[in-house]
C-alpha cells in the first residue's frame, strides 16, 4: 500500500510537470514577436529632359545655375537652359510649349492661364527691378514727366501696366499727357538713351546698371531718378508689387515629384545668387552672351533687385491686389479677370 502510494505521488509530480510545460508553450505561441514592414518607396521616373526657360535679365541667373549643376539629375537625363528675349518669342514658346519651367512677368502667366494655356505659376521671386533713368535732375516723380516721351519696353507687360497705373494715379492720362515710345525690350529701351534719342527710359535691371555705366565712359551721367516699387507703394492702394516669378507647364504641372524637387533646387539657387553675387554674375554672362551682359554689370545690378522667393500660395493675395490695381487700367493687363484656383499650384 505504501509503495502504491509513493507510485501515485510520482504521477502526479509528473502530470503537474508536464502540464506546466504545456501551459508555457501555449502562452508563448499566444503572444508571437511582432515583426515590421519596410516602407515601400516607389522610385522616380526620370523625364528625358527638363527645359528651363529664363528672361534676359536676372532671372536668368538662378535657371542658369540649375542647368550647369544638373541639379535636377534625380528627375531628370538632361537640363537645359535658353531665353526669351520679346514678349513675342514668350507667347511662341509657350503656345508651342517649348518649356517646362519659365520664368516670365506675373500679369503675364495671368494673361496666358486665362487664355486657356496649361500653367501653374509656382513663386514670386521679384519685386523690384524696374527704374526710371534720366540724365534730368528735375525728375523725382511719375508726375514730374508730364508733358515728357518716356521710352518704354515690352508693350502690355509688367512696365508698361506698372507706368500707366502709376500716370493714372498721379493724375495723368497716359495716353493724353505723355508720350510713350514702345521698344522691344530693355536693351533696345536703353540704346535710345544712350543715343540721345530718348531722355527719359523705363528700365529694369541689369539693363538700368549697363547703360548708367556706359554713361559715365561717354561722360553722361545717368541715375536711377526712381524705383517703379518706391513710387508704387506711395501711391497704390495693393502697396506691394510681385512683378515676376516662375511656372511650371504641360504634362510636368502634373508630376509634384518633379516640381517638388524644382522648387526645392530653385530656391537654393536664389539663396546661392545672393550669397554668391560675384560668380552669380559670372554664370548670367555665359546666359547672357549674347545680350552683351557682363558679369561686373550683373553683379552690380544684384544690389537693386529686391528679390523675394515666395511661394504661390503665399503669394496670392499681394498678386491678386497688384492684378485689381493693373486691370483698373486696362483688364487686358491680366487676361480680362483674375486668375482662378487653377492658377495657384498646389502640391
């Protein structure tokens, strides 16, 4: 009897044992360690080419800077770089859509969003860059050139929408009480001074720098008699002004891939300019070859450039203020009304 008892003692023991261990097997097969997914990222699809369209002025600069880096490798096999130099040659390109990213006048990728083109404007990144300049000392105002022909380039764009805005709100009648000799462009505007052919020039930079320099070796002195911005601000109701920035066209406005990456890299560029003036000026002469552009006259130009990047939607409400005062004039300055949503790019 003893002997059965100290048997059934031990199987016991053993059944205690062996369910202990089932137990901690289940509880372990419960509670499994968990594992992680590594994110699945889907890479880019590069384009063929990216097509950077600047003006003949300092815009040219930072789109220039792009193409010679190829910072734009990650998106896409090649970057180039050309420009416009007429309002002419900017409709061409833009009609036949000859470029993905342009920098161009603000009331003008107004004009063309409203004429159906497919753009997106991206930023604003100047706000000064057009001067009245004169060998007369009595010009101090818009106001002062009554009476006076003022030699003005890019019929219906930002200077010449800006110039009579600012005749209408001094009083004048632009059409009335001056004269105004359209030029081509700048260049064209700033040989009539230096010619004599013309004393007073609206002149955006770096074409305002270049012809009070070539002043001083002919023994003319030429001076900027006042800032477009400056007399703007005294007088205009929307205070600032975002005379130009960039779009972004066709198929590429649908690829926020690609226009993240050319917002990004842009707007380094701008930084880089800046903090760079004197090879900023160096890769706007090789842009600018053929406008005769030097890099001592692009750099000096920088310090009269008020340049801001700013991003579409940050933009908006100063562009559409800057619009309803330029349609106030004319609403063909901006394509008859104000741009819609559409004209914003949204990421």
């Amino acid at each position: 009897m003893k002997r059965y008892s100290i048997f059934l003692a031990a199987i016991l023991v053993l059944i205690t044992i062996l369910v202990s261990a089932c137990s901690g097997t289940a509880t372990t097969s419960a509670s499994p360690t968990p594992t992680t997914t590594a994110p699945v990222t889907t890479p880019i699809v590069k384009v063929d080419n990216i097509r950077l369209i600047g003006t003949i002025g300092p815009m040219a600069i930072p789109l220039a800077y792009m193409a010679e880096n190829n910072v734009l490798s990650s998106v896409a096999n090649k970057t180039t770089f050309s420009v416009w130099a007429t309002p002419t040659q900017l409709q061409a390109i833009i009609a036949g859509g000859q470029g993905d990213f342009i920098s161009l006048p603000s009331n003008s990728a107004a004009t063309f969003y409203n004429k159906g083109v497919s753009l997106r404007y991206l930023d604003n990144s100047i706000w000064n860059i057009l001067y009245l300049v004169t060998s007369d000392p009595n010009i101090k105002s818009v106001k002062d050139l009554k009476g006076k022909t003022v030699s003005v380039p890019y019929q219906g764009a930002v200077p010449d929408a800006m110039f009579q805005s600012l005749c209408k709100q001094a009083g004048m009648d632009p059409a009335k009480d001056l004269t105004i000799f359209y030029t081509p462009d700048p260049v064209q505007a700033s040989q009539r001074l230096l010619t004599g052919q013309d004393a007073y020039v609206l002149l955006s930079e770096p074409s305002a720098t270049s012809a009070i320099e070539k002043g001083k070796s002919s023994g003319t002195t030429y001076f900027r008699a006042f800032s477009m911005a400056n007399e703007w601000n005294k007088t205009s109701a929307s205070k600032t002004t975002p005379i130009a920035g960039t779009v972004v066209m066709g198929d590429l406005k649908n690829r926020p891939d690609i226009v993240k990456v050319f917002v990004t890299e842009y707007a380094k560029a701008v930084q880089w300019m800046l903090a760079n003036p004197a090879d900023a000026g160096q890769v706007g002469a090789r842009a600018l070859a053929d406008q005769g552009f030097t890099a001592p006259i692009l750099t000096e130009s920088m310090q009269n450039i008020d340049w801001r990047y700013q991003s579409s939607a940050d933009v908006r409400p100063d562009l559409e203020a800057f619009f309803n005062t330029l349609s106030l004039v004319s609403p063909n300055f901006i394509g008859g009304k104000l741009p819609d949503d559409g004209f914003y790019y949204k990421p």
